[in-house]
C-alpha cells in the first residue's frame, strides 16, 4: 500500500500545483503516510492560492485537530463562514468544542453520519 501510495504522490507532482483538487489529493496523501509537516505546507499553499475553497479549510482544520486544537478550530470556522457543507467541518468542531452548548449543532450532525 505503501508503494502505491508513494507512486500517487509520485504522479501528483507531476500534474503541478496548478489545480487544487490535484494538491488537496497530495496533501491526504501525505497525511495517510504520517507525513503531516509536508501535508500541513500544501494545505498552507492551497489556503494562499485559493482562500475562498472550503475544503482546504476543512482539510487542514482535520489535519490540526489533535495536535493544533486552536489552529484547527479556527480552520474549522473559516470553513463554515466560507459556506463548507461538510459535516466533517461540524464533527470536528463539535469534537473540539467538547459538550458545550456551542457544540450542538456539530454533535447532531456527527450522529447524522453514524
């Protein structure tokens, strides 16, 4: 698996930065094979290049949530000021918030997925 994922990355590079789709894909990727510092700086590059698209926003809010709580919840917000309907925004944001009443709408969407 990790080969494949190794030639994945291996392609995406190839493709260049020019599509964020292509660089939000080699971020996971990294991300999957522990890689967070390189897949933390492509985020940072798609933030820069595209502030508006909500799903680098998303992605990177997931990607900080255990080791960056406060970068990552403000990740999670930029998300869903910039109109994110990701549940996954709502999860980990209630995952963050704990059992605050802030949090509720996040925890009903988390039950939602299951």
């Amino acid at each position: 698996a990790r080969d494949r994922k190794q030639e994945a990355l291996r392609l995406l590079e190839k493709a260049g930065s020019g599509d964020p789709e292509m660089l939000l894909s080699r971020a996971n990727i990294l991300s999957e094979m522990n890689r967070a510092d390189e897949a933390d700086r492509v985020l940072r590059e798609i933030e820069a290049k595209w502030p508006e698209w909500d799903r680098a926003w998303v992605a990177h809010g997931i990607l900080l949530e255990r080791s960056h709580p406060a970068e990552a919840a403000r990740k999670l917000r930029t998300a869903l000021a910039l109109g994110s309907r990701d549940p996954a925004a709502a999860c980990a944001l209630a995952r963050l918030a704990g059992s605050s009443a802030q949090s509720t709408a996040g925890t009903a969407a988390c039950s939602a997925r299951q």
